[in-house]
C-alpha cells in the first residue's frame, strides 16, 4: 500500500498563510524599490548650445544742469554831494521872505526864516536823491531730475543640444556646460 504523506494542516484558519505572503510580497517590494532607487550618471555628447538672451530695461535717475541769463530791474538812489540845492534853497527862502515882510525888522526876520525853511526843504529833496533803475543780467544755474533708460541684452541661460544612446535631446541649463553633458540614468525592473 501506497502511503501518500499528508501534512495535516496545522493552521486551520489560513492567518499563517496571509501573514506570509504579505511578508514575501513586502520584502520583494523593498528589493524593487532598492532596484529602482539604483541611479548612475553618465556623460552625454554636446550637439549644439546656443545662448539665450533676455533684453532688459533699467532706469536710472540723472541730474542735469544748466546755465540760464536772467535779468532783474535794480533801483539805486543817487544823491548829488553838491551843496548848490541847499544854497539855492536858502537864496530862495531869504527872497521869499523878504518880499513877504513890510518894514525893515519884518524883512530881516522874514528873510532868515525863509533862507532856514528854504535849506531844509532843499537838503531833504538832495538827501532823497534821484532814482535809477537799471537792469542787472546774473547767471543762473538750473537743475531738474530726468529718468535715464536703458536697453541692454541680459544672458539667461543655454538652449543645449544633446545626444544621448542615439537619442537626441534639449535642455536649459544656466551656463555652458562644454563638449559633453552630464546626464542621470535610472535603472528600473520590468515586473
């Protein structure tokens, strides 16, 4: 007689089981993760790199300046040192007065007066004087803020053509990376 050997089950419930198939399909999940993290790097050729430029604009304030003539009426007073108008005051006050009086005590006080009112009068109008005005040109400098714009061409980056396994390729980088580029590899399973 054949005896077939039977490994009774000693887990009825089959929570053995489950608990370790979950256990193998975690470790081969954490295998394929390690496999997929697997990353190299590797050289490329450089086809073509081409500059890229951007154009920009800055303003810039600016003081600017210049000379400007600009006249104005200025008014002098002359005064005329000569001592003629208060002699011809005093001349003429003293005749005045002595018309005016009637006897010879009248005539002499009449005419002392006038020749005092008459100089008075007349060295007020020489202290007064005469005035001019003549027009001044001065120079002036004026100012004035003005904004300054600029264009100017600003580089900002390359336009790199690459070739990689037979398998061209363009990237932007930020400066010129040379004959050959730097590229990342990553290696992953087929499940």
């Amino acid at each position: 007689m054949n005896k077939v050997n039977q490994h009774p089950n000693k887990y009825p419930d089959n929570k053995h089981n489950n608990t370790v198939r979950g256990a193998v399909v975690l470790t081969l999940l954490g295998l394929s993760s390690t496999v997929m993290a697997a990353t190299t790097y590797e050289e490329a050729d450089v086809l073509s790199t081409t500059p890229i430029y951007r154009v920009v604009e800055t303003t810039t304030p600016q003081r600017e300046c210049w000379e400007e003539e600009v006249s104005r009426p200025v008014r002098r007073y002359s005064r005329d040192n000569s001592a003629t108008p208060e002699l011809f005051g005093m001349l003429l006050g003293g005749a005045l007065g002595n018309a005016v009086g009637h006897n010879k005590t009248n005539r002499r006080v009449g005419t002392v007066v006038g020749a005092v009112l008459g100089g008075s009068i007349a060295s007020d109008i020489s202290r007064q004087g005469r005035v001019e005005e003549e027009i001044v040109i001065d120079t002036v400098e004026r100012c004035r803020t003005v904004s300054l714009t600029e264009q100017q061409e600003k580089l900002v980056g390359y336009d790199v053509r690459y070739s990689y396994n037979g398998t061209e390729r363009t990237v932007r980088l930020d400066r010129d990376p040379g004959a050959t580029v730097k590229v990342r590899v990553n290696v992953e399973p087929v499940l």
